[in-house]
C-alpha cells in the first residue's frame, strides 16, 4: 500500500506544530525542545497506518482519535514528549503499558531495538501485532496481560511508559526498572485531575518522582 503525497505535507505540519507546543510547555516539562532523535522518529512513523480508515483524514492532526473498544491513540505532542522523557539509549530495554494501536510502540521502535509491550485487549493487541509486522517493526513484542504486572520475565527495564492513567504507581513497574531506570506514567481518576509524572530508579533502589503536565488519558484497567 503506497501513502498518498497530502500525508507528507500533514505529517511535517504536525511536527511544526509538536515543536511548538513543547516551546509552549516548557515551563512545565522543563524541556522547551525535544530531541532531535525523538523528532526524526515522529517524522518517520506514519500514523494514518495505525487508525481507520474513517480517521485516516484526522491522522495528523494533533489529537487523540479512537481506535476502537472505547481506546484511543494518544495525541502526538503528547506521544512525542513521553518519549523525549525516557532520554532513551539505542541499546535500551523498553517496556510501554498500553499497546493499543501500536503508534507509540513503533516510535519507541525507531529509537531503541527491543520494545515489549503489554495490551489488556486480545483484539487491540492482535491488531497491532499485525500493522507493527507489516510496517516492518520487528523489534517489539505485544504481549495480551495486565499492565499493573508489568512483565517479570523480560525486567529490568531501562524505560517503562504507561499510556493509561494508573490510580497510584504500580509497585511491580517500579520494581521492574533498572538502576537509573525511568518511568514515565500518568497518574489520577479516570476523567480527573491527572498527572504525567517522570519517576527515575536510583541505584540505592528509592525513586525520585517528578511531576511533569496536567494530562487527560483513558484509565489503566485494574486487574483485567
Ligand atoms: N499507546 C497507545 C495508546 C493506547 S490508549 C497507542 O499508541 O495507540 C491505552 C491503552 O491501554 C488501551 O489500548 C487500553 O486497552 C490499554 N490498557 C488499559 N488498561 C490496561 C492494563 N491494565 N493493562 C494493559 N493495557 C491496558
């Protein structure tokens, strides 16, 4: 499937547009331009392959948009900063909580080359699994579980990024960061004040938590 040229012309007046909402927030998050890396991936990964065909038109504009079963893909300044908040390395181990359609999953992807991802939903996660392998996104790994447990097997992990908002901090995600390890997460009631808090391991194993950005996400089921 080849992508229409008006893509292109949408996709790098998003990027105009996620440059200047991060100039715009800088009192907050501290961080008044994003990497280079982080821009490059966003610019790379096309993210009207990740929505519908009916969303296909809205794919580059600066907002959530539903993927279906009540989920959406998140908007992309917001995806775009996440990632610039886990400063990530190349040979860094990634863990996202909350694949859905898989866009955040990629852009990690373009970053680093081992990305484990963990969806609640069986049908989002297929869904996933297959546009990530049609894109040629080999190294993520989509896992069907729940989120709050992170997953052991594959610990520690040098970044942890929750797309859902957690009531509290999941103990088990901050057990499962590495030394010097970073968690990037939103925390608050589903459809209240929230928060995206930057937690970092310290090699004594305390975390120090940062908060970051007022947010609004959909809520990180508990116990599914
Ligand atoms: N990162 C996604 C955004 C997904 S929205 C993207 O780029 O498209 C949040 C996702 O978290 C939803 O798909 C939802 O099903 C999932 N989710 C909610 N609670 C969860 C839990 N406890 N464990 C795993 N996934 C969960």
């Amino acid at each position: 499937m080849t992508d229409p040229p008006e893509m292109d012309a949408a996709r790098v007046a998003l990027l105009d547009e996620i440059v200047r909402e991060a100039a715009e927030t800088a009192a907050w998050t501290g961080r008044a331009h994003l990497a280079p890396r982080v821009l490059q991936a966003m610019a790379r990964v096309p993210r009207h392959r990740f929505v519908a065909r009916q969303q296909r038109r809205f794919a580059y504009d600066n907002r959530p948009l539903p993927i279906g079963y009540g989920q959406t893909i998140s908007q992309p300044y917001i995806v775009a900063m996440m990632t610039d908040l886990l400063d990530l390395a190349p040979m860094d181990r990634v863990l996202e909580i909350g694949t859905g359609s898989g866009y955040q999953s990629a852009v990690l992807a373009e970053l680093v080359f081992a990305v484990f991802s963990v969806e609640q939903h069986p049908k989002l996660a297929a869904g996933a699994r297959e546009r990530l392998a049609e894109l040629g996104y080999a190294g993520v790994e989509v896992r069907v579980g729940d989120g709050n447990r992170g997953w052991p097997e594959a610990a520690p992990f040098d970044a942890i990024l929750v797309t859902a908002a957690a009531p509290d901090f999941p103990p088990a995600l901050e057990e499962q960061l590495a030394s010097g390890g970073r968690l990037v997460i939103p925390v608050g009631p589903s459809g209240g004040a929230q928060t995206l808090w930057r937690c970092v391991r310290n090699p004594d194993t305390t975390i120090s938590r940062e908060r970051v950005l007022p947010v609004a996400f959909v809520p990180l089921l508990p116990g599914v």
